[in-house]
C-alpha cells in the first residue's frame, strides 16, 4: 500500500497533498500517511470537507512514529446530496438557504438537481459552498456527530417543544388575521387554513416519533452501547417508520411552502396591523425552525438509525 511520507512534504503543502491523494482514490482504496505526530487535524479537516466518506484507521500511534491508513468508502464516490453535504458541515445550510434550495425535506438531491429544479447556476452555488467551509466559525453544531440518542433527546428538547410552545399563538393569530383581513387580502384565508391543516398534522407526527420511533432508536444506542439484546419492533424494520415521517415531513414543509408563497415570502402588506406583521415574522421562524428540524432527522438521525438497525439486528 502506497505510503505519503507526511514529514518530507513543505508544511503548507500537506494539507493540500493528502486531500489530493484522497480524491483519487476509488471507492475502497486506502493510502497510509507517514507522520512524526498525530495527524488528528487532517481527520477534522477531513470530516469538514469530504464528510463521512473515509475510513481513519490508525496503525502506529507514537511516540516517534504516526501512522494512519485513510479508506475511501465504497458509494463515497456518488455526489453527496444537499442533505448530506449540510450533515456534514452545517454552515452549507446558510447558502442553500440564500438560493432558496431546500435541504431538508428536499435534502436528498445533488447540487445539480436542486439547482436545475430551481433554474439555478450550479457553479455559483458549489463557489459559495466551498467559499462557506473555509469561512472562520465553526462546525461545532456538529450533530453528526452527536450519539443518535442524544440528538434524539435534543430534537425533542428543542424543537418539539418549539412547535409545541408556538402552535397556540399561531392558530389564533392566524385565525384572527384570516377574520378581520380575509375581505381585503384573500391570501390570509387560506394561509389560516394551510397553518390548521399543518399543526394538526405536526402534533399527531410528533406524538408518533416520541412515543413510537425515538424511543426505539434509543434502545438501539444503547444496545450497541451496552451489547444488550434488543427485541425485533412491532413495525418489522426501521425503514417502515421512517418512510412514513419522512413522506410527514414532506407534507408539512410542502404545506408551509405554500404558505410562503401566499404570503409573498412573509412580506407584509402596507396597510398590514401589528397581528398581521407579527403573524408574517413568527411564521418564518416557525418554518426555519421546522427546516431545521427537519434536516436533523432526514439526514442525520434517520441514517444513523437504519445503519444501527442493520449491525445490531442484522
Ligand atoms: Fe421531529
Ligand atoms: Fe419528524
């Protein structure tokens, strides 16, 4: 197996000489890197440009001596998707979100087909993505890589409660609005209407992932954890729950996708009340929030589940 002799290469050329030597490999090829420390820097920056794509195998571990065998994981060679490309560097998600590409609900296209779907340049857009990953910040909202229980606790502290806490206001200020502004702005009738349809939905998906899904992936970290035996689920597989969140979340981000057309991206009109403009302004934090939601069971507490499944139950 090739060596890249790490501590014979200029220093601000080893960096660019190792991800080189990674981007041609194909899909189960391995290199190893020859260091005189440990090279852990080049797995975080690793992780942050290329994702979960690489195997990082160490083989000698010093004092004098660093070796570390790096493997292209197999199907790493297919385009990464817009959810997994935010998975793995959530500070894509501020760009996708300028060219108003959908990473959550949407998140399982490529870059070329989220682009052409919205009439976009992909060019500008992958300038931008790489423009995004070198920019200072950091990726410390890193739930990639959080244990699936603990995201799962996060997303239920967090943005469940959330949608919980909003939803009252909400339908009454949508209900309000609809009432008194329905004559002169249509719009708001149906916006009343879409918001109904959409929480009644979220309450029920909710109840289903915190009582049903959640804590079914809890049990599998832990098993894994603890090597306990987990009992095959009432729903056979995974994958049957999962289908049915994600065709749920597709639906509500769908529904509020309309809302958002209906209110011309949440622009109030002039003549517009307090009510109407704090209506506007929380339900464009409310869709955000739900994107964001979203993307962290799509992309990342989902897969991880599915793959915990297949090692612990085969
Ligand atoms: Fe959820
Ligand atoms: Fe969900």
């Amino acid at each position: 197996m090739e060596i890249l002799n790490v501590t014979e290469i200029e220093p601000r050329l080893k960096h660019p000489a190792i991800f080189d030597r990674f981007d041609a490999l194909s899909g189960g090829e391995a290199f190893v890197i020859h260091n005189d420390h440990d090279p852990k820097p080049i797995y975080y920056q690793m992780i942050a440009k290329r994702g979960q794509t690489f195997g990082w195998e160490y083989l000698a571990q010093g004092p004098d001596v660093w070796q570390v065998r790096i493997t292209k994981l197999e199907g790493s060679e297919k385009p990464a998707t817009v959810g997994e490309m935010v998975a793995a560097d959530y500070r894509r998600a501020e760009v996708f979100r300028k060219f108003g590409i959908d990473y959550c609900c949407g998140g399982k296209r490529t870059v070329e087909e989220a682009c052409r779907k919205k009439g976009i340049d992909p060019d500008t857009v992958k300038k931008e993505l790489a423009d995004a990953g070198t920019r200072g910040g950091s990726i410390h909202q890193d739930y990639n890589r959080w244990q699936p229980d603990f995201l799962a606790d996060y997303i239920v502290a967090t943005h469940h409660r959330y949608v919980t806490e909003s939803l009252p206001m909400l339908y009454e200020l949508s209900a309000k609005v609809a009432r008194v502004h329905g004559d002169s702005h249509p719009e708001t009738v149906d916006i009343a209407r879409h918001f109904e349809a959409v929480a009644q939905e979220l309450q029920m998906h909710m109840h289903k992932e915190e009582h049903i899904l959640f804590p079914y992936i809890k049990q599998l970290a832990a098993a894994r954890r603890d090597g306990k035996p987990v009992a095959r689920p009432p729903f056979g597989t995974i994958a049957n729950p999962i289908r049915m969140m994600e065709a749920e979340h597709e639906s509500a981000g769908g529904s509020m996708e309309e809302i958002r057309q209906l209110s011309d991206s949440f622009t109030p009109p002039e003549d517009a009340c307090m009510s109407y403009r704090v209506l506007y302004a929380k339900l464009n934090e409310f869709e955000q929030d739900l994107h964001q939601h979203i993307h962290l069971e799509n992309n990342i507490l989902f897969p991880k589940a599915v793959d915990m499944e297949a090692t612990i139950l085969g």
